[in-house]
C-alpha cells in the first residue's frame, strides 16, 4: 500500500511539472508581416528588420513571414490569403487601401486569425489591434511648427502656403491631413492649393508642385508635404524652378535623405519616428495573441484597441540632439559629400 501511495504521489509531482513546463512554455506558430508598398525605404532598412528581431527575442520557435505588396492591393490580398495558408495565426498589416483591407480582416476573424493594423488604420473593419505613431497629432505638429516658423521670420499674415498630402487610399494618411488642416487652422495664413498624392509617390507630388509654383509663383511662402517623399518632390520642383532659397517644406519620417536636406537648409523639418519602436511593440502585441492573450489597450482609434507613439519634431535646431545623440542615425551615414560642411556648422561632426 505505502509503495502504491508514493507512486501516485511520484506521478502527481511529474505531472504537476509538466503542467508547470507547458505553462512557461515559450509561444511558437506562423506569424505574418505584411507591408504595403517600396516607395519609402523604411519597411527594409526599419520595420520589418524591428519587428524581426522582437519576435526573435520573444519567440525564437515563431516563423515570420514577411512580404511587401509594392503598392498592388491585389498583390496584397494574394500575400494575404497565401500566409493564412500557410498557417499564418497572427498576421501584422500595413493596408496599401484601407478600405479594401475591411475584408482582409473578415476573412482572417473567420479562420481565426489575428490582425494587427499596422501603421495604417482600417476604419471599416475593426481589427483586432492597432499599432502606430499618432498620425493625426503628425499632421498636427508639423503644421504647428511650421507656422510659428514662418512667423517668427516675419511671414505676414495672408502669405499662402501648399499642403500636399498622401495617399488618399491611406487613412493614416487622411489622419495626417486633418492634423495638418488643424494645425493651420487660425494661423492667419492661406493655403493656396492642396494635393492628395497617389501612392504617396514623390514624382507625382514634384509634378504637381511645379504646377503650382507655375500657377502662384511666389505667392508660396511655406509648403505641408504629409511626409519626407512628397518634400523631397517638391522641393526639386522648387530647386527646378531655379527658386533660391527654396520656401520652408515639413516632413515626417526622418530618412537619411530628409536630415541631410534639413542640414543643407532646403527642408525645414520631419518627424522622427524610429519604425522600430512600433514594430517592437507589433511582436509584443503578437505574441500576447499566440498566448491567447488580450492586449491592454491604450486608447481606441475606429472601434480598435490601440497603441499610439508620440513622435518629436525635428528641425535643424534639435537634430543633432533628437537624431544623432539618440543614436538614431550617424554621422557616417547623413554627413556626406556635400552635406559635410552643414553638418560642421550644426554641430553634428567636428
């Protein structure tokens, strides 16, 4: 009897560890990123390498899919329906359109999939989390402070000024926009012409920038370019015009080629966004779904729980600070050619 006892008793602590085990066990399965298009070089060289290296921290048995629809809604709904396929549990989505994502994330509530929308809300459909920058505070803040800058140089009230947007198939994009309407909104200046610019394509933005700079001449005392794409177009449309200096321009993004147009004085700001910071917090929020976890939202955005990041504007007073003592980028990689000297007077090299 007592050698029974002990044997149940032997099998109770085995199983209790097992029990024990499984429970701290690390989460595995297919997971899924999904981005929208290469017209920014950021999905490469930032998202998806963040996002990778979270996931290999926090779940090195996961497989991560990662695929760019370069722009091509079908392309997207094919990669979309081929990673559910292949067993995809979690699928992190970045919309080329975020319409015709609504129906994307239909699909995968009904296969019992995840969807995490990434960067680019999908207002129709609510997915099952939203990750990002605040778009709408973006838009904000790079209006705000480019008209404190324009008043501050003495710009009188009335001076017009371009808002050139995004894609107005994005509605991170459309939350930018409104952001920059409201960042205007009182600040005693007209905007001359607006924009919304397919595909977010920098061509199409200098094309019709020229047309503007044509049609109002000098009249254009600022421009609102929604990111760094669409303000490096036109301000080639300015330097093509043989405008000098060329009208203070925003951005947003903060990519290599930006900072060194704010070090050389042709751009007047951008916003820094490091893409990893929200791609960690998409592998964070993936895995707590591979846990059957439910992610604590910060806030709600389109019926969403949501996380949103408050970015930092960037002008060629903070630079140096915001980007290259934070690490950001180096000298190495902004601070060539014919940016070196710029990069001299502000401080950034020596």
């Amino acid at each position: 009897m007592m050698k029974q006892t002990r044997s149940v008793a032997s099998a109770a602590v085995v199983m209790a560890g097992l029990l024990s085990s499984a429970a701290w066990a690390a989460p595995s399965g297919t997971v899924a990123f999904l981005m929208p298009d290469q017209a920014s070089t950021r999905y490469e060289e930032h998202d998806f390498p963040g996002f990778k290296a979270a996931m290999e921290k926090l779940c090195p048995d996961c497989t991560v899919i990662y695929q760019n629809a370069n722009g091509d809604v079908a392309l997207q709904q094919q990669q979309f329906n081929s990673v559910l396929a292949q067993g995809a549990k979690v699928i992190v989505l970045d919309p080329v359109d975020s319409a015709a994502a609504s129906g994307l994330v239909n699909i995968a509530q009904s296969q019992d999939a995840k969807v995490i929308a990434y960067d680019r809300p999908i207002p129709d459909t609510p997915a099952d989390y939203y990750v990002s920058f605040d778009n709408a505070g973006i838009g904000q803040s790079i209006a705000e402070s480019l008209v404190k800058h324009m008043k501050d140089a003495g710009v009188p009230e009335g001076s017009g000024v371009l808002q050139i947007n995004g894609s107005p198939t994005d509605a991170a994009a459309g939350l930018i926009r409104d952001g920059i309407h409201k960042g205007l909104e009182g600040s005693g200046y007209e905007t001359l012409a607006e924009y919304d610019t397919p595909d977010w394509a920098p061509p199409r933005a200098q094309q019709w920038a020229a047309g503007q700079i044509t049609r109002f001449g000098d009249q254009i005392k600022g421009v609102v370019a929604a990111n760094d794409g669409t303000a490096g177009g036109a301000i080639a449309a300015f330097k093509a015009a043989g405008v000098d200096p060329v009208p203070p321009v925003t951005g947003n993004d903060a990519t290599i080629a930006a900072l060194q147009l704010i070090v050389s004085g042709d751009q007047y700001n951008t916003i820094s966004k490091p893409s990893e910071i929200v791609a960690e917090a998409a592998a964070k929020i993936t895995v707590q779904f591979l846990n059957g976890e439910t992610p604590e939202a910060k806030t709600t955005l389109y019926n969403t729980p949501s996380e949103l990041f408050v970015p930092a504007v960037i002008t060629a007073e903070n630079i140096k600070a915001e980007i290259f003592d934070k690490g950001i980028q180096t000298a190495d990689q902004v601070c060539t050619g014919e940016y070196a000297a710029g990069c001299k007077t502000l401080g950034i090299t020596n």
